[in-house]
C-alpha cells in the first residue's frame, strides 16, 4: 500500500511531507519512526476513479480551477475548493488525490497521471509544461478552450452520423413491417383464389416465406457480423482497414475526415502554443485522432520530423493530409507562427464540418422521402397486379 503522510521532526521545528510504501497503517508509522519522524497524519492513497467525466464538466473544472488560480490561491487550496465545488464523484475523487499528491512533494502534471480516466494525455503535457514554463493560469484556461471546442465538435460529427443510422432504422423498420405483417395476408388471399401470379409478386412473397421461417436465423447471423467486425477492429490491420473506408464512406465520410484533422490542427496548436516540443506534440495528438487509418500515417509523419524533416513537407508525402492543413502549416513555418496558421486551418476546417452536417441533414429528409415512396410504390405495384384481373380469377 501507499500512504501520504505528514510528520514532524524531533524539535518539531520542520514540516515534512512525502508518499512511503508500507503493507499496514500502522507498518508506514514504524518507517517514519524509523527515519527520525513523528507522523502528524497519515493517509492511504486512494485508487485511481474508473470511468470518464463528461467533457463539459472538466471544462467548468479547469475554467474554475484557472479562475482559482489566478485570484492567487495556491495549487492544493484550489484542488481542496473544487474537490468540494466538482458535482461529478470521478473529478471529486481526482481533485482530492491530486492534492494529497502534490502536498507530497509531486508534481501537478505527475499527480494528474495518476488518473488517465480524468484527465487526458494533453491536459497533463500542457500543464507540464506550464509548470517548467510559469504561466499556469494562461494555459489551464486554454485547455478549458480547447475541451469546449473538441466537445462541440465532437457533437457535430455524433450529429452527421445520427442521420444515416435513422434513415438505415427506418428503412429496415419498414421493410420488416412488409415482409412480416403485410404480404404474408396478400399471400393467403392469392393463396385460396389458386390464380398464377407475375414475378414480382412471387418475389415478393417468397422473400416474406423465407424470413417469416429463417427470421432467427437472420438475426443470428447478423448478430455474428457484428461481433466479426467490432473483433476484427480491434485489431490492428482491421481498425486500419475499416477507418480508412470510413473516410471514404459516401456524403459522412469527408465530414468525418474534415472533423479528425479539425481535431489534430486544433491539439497540434495548444501543445505546440503552450511550449511543448513538435515531437511530443505530435505524439500527445495521436490518440485524439479516432481513426487508425489517420493515426498510422501521423506515426509516418512524426518518424520523418524526427529525422529532421519539417512538419509540412512530412505531412504533405501523406495523402490523408488535407493540402489546406499541408499548405497552413507551411506558412507558419516560413512566418515563425505556427501555432495561430494550425489554428486557422482547424478553424477553416470546423466550419466545414457545420457546413457538411448541414447539408447532410437537409438532404437527407428529401432522399428518406423519396426511398420510402419508391419502395411502398413496388410493394404496391407488385402486390395490387393480380387485383387488377381479380374478378377473372374468382370467376374460375
């Protein structure tokens, strides 16, 4: 076990503060004793929180831990006061143990990586940073700004494929409505009146006999698709293979392309802006990308930057790289200013992205009409044929 202790020496004249191994509370007390201290409180160290805090909720945590900050609180009173202000129990317990960390002689950033679920990989290299740096104030409230953007952004893209998987809904919904209620009482009618009927009909009443009778099949079988194409995502050719179809993927794939590189132009910059190194930028950027496809060729980019090469010209041998980005990033280069042009081209491509889920949803409601129209006029055309002769066929 792990304890964060406070303890006295023999005069009592110092205070000294630390974390120690020990298996028992009252083993942790004999080490202190041992090491000529006198223990005045003694703590276990809690487990790190599992779960993960809604992104709007650690943006009013480091807006108010910035706030805090900047009034001139210390770093362990403003994580006392947010520890008791946070309404979330995952950014509570974190609050308090980064706390209890940092009164024990670690650092915020160290302490902060004790809980990956609270706080993410960015978060910790900026706040890093700022504390070689100074200027903690200017960057927590610069990371509230990026989470605010990310977690709009991240609503965009959830919104452009909230639309497509309606539309598939309902579609499914409304052919499985025919297949299984509606022919099947044409069938028995045409049924009992024995009459030859014409090919689409009998299309479409052998589709509706063959699910009504393999219906559980079906679904065992799709159920199996499923579970094969999330395993083999989480592999490594699976997740490349599948992403980078996604990219491709007819009217969402270029919002969700446009949405990624929004999100690294807009990471690269915070890091890049709060002084971390292009390489550890690029690293940290990596796991906000969300698709493999994307993150494999940044892994190419980031080996050629090692090597000396600069950030444009190894983004643009890529061709998952948007030339805006490519061409962005080149004049910051050439103008000392980075970080504000990676800002211009993750604004450029933000608005792109509100635009194309815009589009999308406006022209989905017209092509949903127009699918649905069509395949209730084949049903009807095929099912109605026969009605058209159906007093010659009674008359038999």
């Amino acid at each position: 076990m792990r304890f964060l202790y406070e303890a006295t020496d023999e005069k009592g004249e110092r205070i000294y503060r630390g974390v120690l191994e020990a298996e028992t509370p009252q083993g942790a007390r004999r080490r202190l004793r041992e090491m000529g201290l006198y223990p005045l409180r003694l703590e276990r160290v809690r487990r790190p929180p599992r779960g993960r805090v809604p992104l709007p909720e650690l943006v009013l945590f480091m807006e108010e831990f910035a706030t805090l900050v900047g009034a001139g609180v210390s770093v362990t009173q403003a994580l006392h006061t947010l520890s008791l202000e946070s309404r979330h129990p995952l950014l509570k317990e974190a609050a308090r143990g980064v706390r209890e960390r940092v009164e024990g002689g670690e650092g915020l950033a160290q302490a902060m990586g004790q809980y990956p679920e609270v706080f993410p990989p960015l978060v910790r290299a900026l706040v890093g940073a700022a504390e070689v740096g100074g200027a903690l104030e200017v960057v927590l409230r610069r990371i509230a700004e990026y989470l605010d953007k990310s977690h709009d952004l991240r609503e965009k893209v959830r919104t452009a494929l909230l639309y497509p998987s309606f539309v598939v809904a309902v579609l499914v919904l409304v052919v499985a409505v025919l297949l299984l209620f509606v022919i099947p009482v044409f069938a028995r009618l045409y049924g009992a009146a024995g009459a030859e009927l014409p090919w689409p009909t009998r299309f479409l009443i052998g589709t509706s006999s063959f699910v009504r009778q393999n219906g559980f099949w079906l679904l065992l079988f799709l159920a199996g698709l499923v579970y094969f194409l999330r395993a083999y995502h989480q592999t490594p050719g699976g997740a490349r293979l599948i992403d980078g179809l996604l990219l491709r993927f007819p009217l969402v794939g270029p919002i969700l392309h446009k949405a990624a590189m929004a999100r690294f132009a807009r990471t690269l910059a915070t890091l890049y802006e709060g002084g971390v190194l292009i390489t550890q930028a690029l690293e940290a950027t990596r796991n906000t990308l969300g698709n493999a496809a994307l993150a494999e060729a940044l892994d190419r980019v980031l080996e050629r930057v090692v090597r000396g090469e600069s950030l444009s010209a190894a983004m643009g041998r890529e061709p998952l790289f948007l030339p805006i980005l490519v061409r962005l990033a080149l004049v910051g280069e050439e103008a000392g200013s980075l970080d504000q042009m990676l800002y211009q081209a993750a604004f450029h491509l933000e608005r792109e992205v509100d635009y194309g889920v815009k589009r999308l949803s406006s022209s989905i409601e017209p092509a949903l009409t127009v699918v649905l129209g069509g395949i209730m006029l084949v049903v009807a055309l095929a099912l109605y044929l026969p009605l058209f002769d159906l007093s010659r066929i009674l008359r038999r």
